[in-house]
C-alpha cells in the first residue's frame, strides 16, 4: 500500500507541474542574404524568326557523309513540327554549307546531299515536298574561321530560310472610353524573297552541278 501511494503522489507532483506555454512579444525573424536567382527558361531549339526557322542546336551527320545521326533526330522531329504549326509559310529553302576543309567539288557536293537528306527527313514527317527546295553553298559564306576546327565546326551547318509566307497586316482601333482594342480590318499579302538573294541561290545550285578542282 505504501508503495503504490508514493508513486501516486509522484504522479500528483509531476502533473502540477506542467502548466500551458503561452510566447509572448514574438519578433519576426529577417533571414540576412540574396534569394536565389530565378532560373531563366532555356530558349526554344527551333523557332520562326522573320524570314527564317532558326535552330539553336546543330544538325549532326556522320562524318563525311550525309546520314543524319539520330543524336539529332529529336531535332529534326521539333523542326518539322514548327513547320507544320506555322502554315503561314509557303516556301522553305534548306540550305547546307561545308567547311574548307578537304576537297572544293566534294565539299559542294556534301553540302547539297546533307540538305537533301534534311528534306528526306522532313517529309518522311509529312511535310508536303512542294513546300521545300535544297540548296548547297560548300563552303560560300562561313560564318566562322576555317583555320581553326571549331570554326571549321561552326561552318558546316544546315540553315531555313523562308522564301515565301503570308503575312498578315491589322488595323487596330482603340476605343477612346474602355481602351479596348478592336481589330478592323486585316489585309493579308504575300511576301518572297528578294530577286538578289534569289539570284545568289541560283549561282550556288549552277555551282552544284559545275565540276571543281580541289584547293
């Protein structure tokens, strides 16, 4: 009996002394420091800019050859998925470039059989074949130095230039009162490229089927 009233008592003693919590004048803590940065999106691999389809990533083929490696197939599929969206474009050129290196004729050649084999790809994706034309420049207009590989790298390329599109001019009114705007009229016309980098793609096609030395 005596043991069991000590440890009751004890129960007693330790229940009396818990009592409820309450924080006054509470202060708000400043946490010193730079927030983190926020993460800047990444820009878009393939977009329509004016008059081209620009690619931030380049188109990997096999070496010395026109076989696109499928490291880029993803690429290509995103390429022919912006074309699909944007039916405002009537006329696609792809337009392939080689570095200096090696052979002038084989290097032409390249460039012409790697734009074609874009163009393969393309409607292997069901991109209507009369939409696109090939052009290749061998190694006209680089736009790095070919005395060092990472310019040579730079140079062979695989480029979009839109040749012909609608494009879609609105008059816009804005309602004195609300500040709403309010389309009026649309006029739509058809914009081509100009008859002088017509004529400089033509010089490059004749250079295509024109036997060189190598240099």
């Amino acid at each position: 009996m005596r043991t069991w009233l000590a440890i009751g008592t004890l129960g007693l003693g330790l229940a009396a002394c818990v009592k409820p919590v309450t924080f006054q004048g509470q202060t708000s803590l400043a946490v010193n420091g730079t927030p983190p940065a926020a993460i800047a999106e990444a820009p878009p691999r393939v977009e329509v800019r004016d008059d081209r389809i620009a690619i931030n990533e380049k188109i990997q083929f096999e070496f010395d050859k026109a076989m696109i490696m499928p490291a880029s197939f993803g690429l290509m599929d995103e390429i022919a998925s912006v074309i699909a969206k944007n039916p405002q474009i009537k006329r696609l050129r792809i337009e392939g470039y080689a570095s200096s290196e090696g052979d002038v004729a084989h290097n032409q050649q390249l460039s012409e059989a790697r734009a074609r084999s874009v163009m393969t790809y393309l409607t292997g994706k069901g991109i209507a074949a009369g939409l696109l034309v090939t052009v290749g420049h061998g190694t006209d207009k680089p736009i790095a130095d070919n005395s060092t590989e990472e310019g040579r790298e730079q140079n062979r390329r695989v480029e979009f230039v839109i040749v012909e599109q609608d494009v879609t001019a609105k008059k816009i009114e804005i309602d004195p009162t609300t500040g709403a705007e309010k389309v009026v009229a649309e006029d739509k016309t058809t914009v081509k490229e100009t008859d002088a980098n017509q004529e400089a793609n033509a010089a490059a096609r004749q250079r295509a089927t024109t036997p060189k030395k190598g240099g």
